[in-house]
C-alpha cells in the first residue's frame, strides 16, 4: 500500500470511529437559525438574537446598505435590515459571516496560510454562485452563496490534522490528500449541523464534474461551475477540462466564451460579495 493510500485510509477510519476533531458552526449562527425556523418569529425577535453581537449588527446594517441590497432609503436599525433582506437572506448572510471564524486561525503559520487561502477561494466561488443563481436560475442567490462559502469546508480538519501527521509535511502529498477526502468530511460535518440536504449535496458532489441530477438545474451544478470559473486565469486542471462536456454548464446553457464574459461583466458585483465575508 502506498503512502498516499495508508493516510486516506487513516483519515477514513478516524472519519468512521468519530476521531476526527471536526469544527463548530458558532453558536450564534444556531441562534439565527433557530429563530428563523421559528414559525412565530417576527424582525424584532430576530433583530434581539442578532443584536447581542455589535460586529455582526453593523455588518448586517452595512450590507442592507450596499449597492447588492439597498433600497430608496437607508437603513439605520436592525430590524429594518432584517425586513429589507428577508429572514432567510440574513440566517444565510449571518451563518456565512460567523462560518469566517474558522477559517482564521491555525495550529502554526502553514494551517494558517492554508486556512486563509481556503476561505478566499471559497468566498470567491460563493459570489461565483450568487450571479449565476440570479442571472440564469430561479435558485435562491442567497442559498446559492452559501452552498459557494461551504463547498470545500471538509478541509479544513485535514490541513489541521496535517500538523500531527510528519508525512503531510510534504505540501504536494498533502494537496492530494485534501482533493481526495475533504468532500466526504465536509458532509460529515455539514450533517453534523444539521444543514439541509441541498447543501450537503454540493459539497459531495461538487468536484464530480459527470455529476448530472436531471433536467433542472441544482445547487451542485451552480457551484460546479462557479468552482471551475473561479480558477479561470490560472494554471489549474479545471481550466483544461472541456466545459461543454460538463452537464452542469449544458443546463446553465453556458459556453466558456459566454462564462468568461459573464464574469468580466460581474467583477463588481464578485466584489462586492467578497468583501461581505470579510471582517
């Protein structure tokens, strides 16, 4: 057995014996949800559970503000915020901003540098995502961000397992490592918390690019696509890959030439997006 094989069976058994040390969704995300599940819950009542984290208030005001949101009047108050969002758009938008604690912090400065360079990719697939749901689905934009921000979130424990195993190391192993298992750590942890099966799809099957659901157009193909586009300019595999031959781009309707110009014309709003998950 090679190398490669005996650590991906390892990580593997630890995956099945409950020994992986997996992370957290922070509480006040739980919160958020709760509330918003909540039949009875108005803006007020949600407004009080997001109130308590000052960061997380001016954040929400900031983005009802942006140029993704406003509306002819400012907004000053939270609970105008919420109104103007929507109850999903914030549990979505406050569980993507709390997600960034993960993400920021690693056992030395390699994690660390893995870790940041992890939650920029993924903020950048996440806007990916929200301009292809709003341009070409009838998806959700905000479902769609989301299902983008937690896409590849089962690295995460691998790049900070990585430190205890001397062989991971080695920074090409450990890539292969992470390309290989992070898909099935990141739905064991999105079933952990208890998150809808739409998501935990798009992380199984995100990187499949056979990946075919039907006729109609799911999270995982927004993703697919959005992953593939963001490495556009790069040296990455996915750029060399046929992209008509891929289903997820045949239902989207999307040549590489339309992509790549959707794209340009989009920057702003990828931008904009971006600087959301960023504290």
């Amino acid at each position: 057995m090679s190398l490669e094989s005996k650590l991906l069976a390892k990580f593997l058994d630890d995956i099945n014996h409950n020994r992986i040390n997996l992370p957290t969704l922070p509480e006040v995300a739980l919160k958020v949800r709760d509330v918003v599940q909540d039949p009875s819950s108005s803006a007020a009542k949600i407004a009080v559970t997001i109130g308590s984290d000052p960061v997380l208030t001016a954040r929400l005001l900031h983005i009802a503000n942006s140029p993704l949101y406003r509306g002819a009047m400012p907004i000053e108050n939270l609970q105008n915020a919420i109104t103007r969002l929507g109850q999903t758009v914030v549990r979505n938008i406050i569980t993507g901003m709390v997600m960034e604690q993960l993400y920021q912090k690693g056992a030395n400065p390699s994690v660390e540098k893995h870790l940041k360079e992890l939650w920029l990719h993924s903020t950048r697939v996440a806007a990916i995502s929200h301009v292809l749901a709003r341009k070409f689905t009838r998806l959700k934009p905000d479902q769609a961000m989301l299902a983008g921000l937690i896409h590849d979130i089962g690295a995460i424990p691998v790049y900070t397992e990585a430190v205890n195993i001397p062989e991971l190391q080695d920074e090409a192993l450990l890539q292969r490592i992470v390309d290989k298992i992070h898909n099935l750590i990141g739905t064991t942890i999105l079933d952990e918390w208890d998150f809808p099966q739409e998501l935990i799809d798009v992380v199984s099957n995100h990187e499949d690019l056979r990946y075919d659901s039907g006729e109609e157009v799911d999270y995982v193909d927004i993703v697919t696509v959005a992953n593939i586009l963001s490495y556009v300019g790069t040296a990455h595999p996915h750029t060399k890959t046929e992209w008509m031959q891929i289903p997820a781009f045949k239902k989207l309707g999307l040549t590489p030439e339309q992509s790549i110009a959707i794209m340009e014309e989009a920057q702003e709003e990828v931008a904009l997006i971006q600087k959301m998950f960023s504290a």
